[in-house]
C-alpha cells in the first residue's frame, strides 16, 4: 500500500494538474495529513465547493490510510489581482 502522503499528491495532481499541491504529515502518524491547493479552478467557488472538488479528486481512495486531511486551498493571487477579496 502506498503512505497516504504520496497517494494523496498524485491524486490531486492528476485532477488539477495546474496547480501547485503541498501534502504534509501533520501529527508524524502518516495518518494525519495536511493539503494545500492553489488553483485557478477554485476561482468563484465556495470554500465548501473547494474543498469537495477535492474530495471527489481523491474518490475515496484514501480512507483505509489516513484519519484526518486538513485542506486549505485557494486561488493564485495574480487570478485575483483587481478584485475585491
């Protein structure tokens, strides 16, 4: 079985391969693990719709390895240049 770290990295990669991915172990289990997503795909979309693209990217494929994922995604600053946020 792969560590969740990996898995995770490769999945969101391979559902938004134009953004820039950060997975990291919070609790050193390998069972708790951060995400952070940067995408222009996130741009207009609710922190809730946000983060379901990326749980319908992982497609339940992570849940026999990890406990916890944190995610914090967003989009890149100069998508957002000119606007109010």
């Amino acid at each position: 079985m792969m560590m969740a770290r990996p898995a995770i990295e490769a999945l969101i990669r391979e559902a938004f391969p134009d953004a820039d991915v950060i997975v990291t172990e919070v609790a050193g289990t390998g069972r708790h693990c951060g995400a952070r997503i940067v995408s222009q795909v996130f741009l207009g979309k609710s922190r809730i719709e946000q983060h379901q693209m990326i749980y319908d990217a992982l497609k339940g494929k992570i849940t026999d390895m990890v406990q916890a994922l944190v995610l914090e995604t967003a989009v890149p600053k100069s998508y957002l240049q000119g606007k109010d946020q």
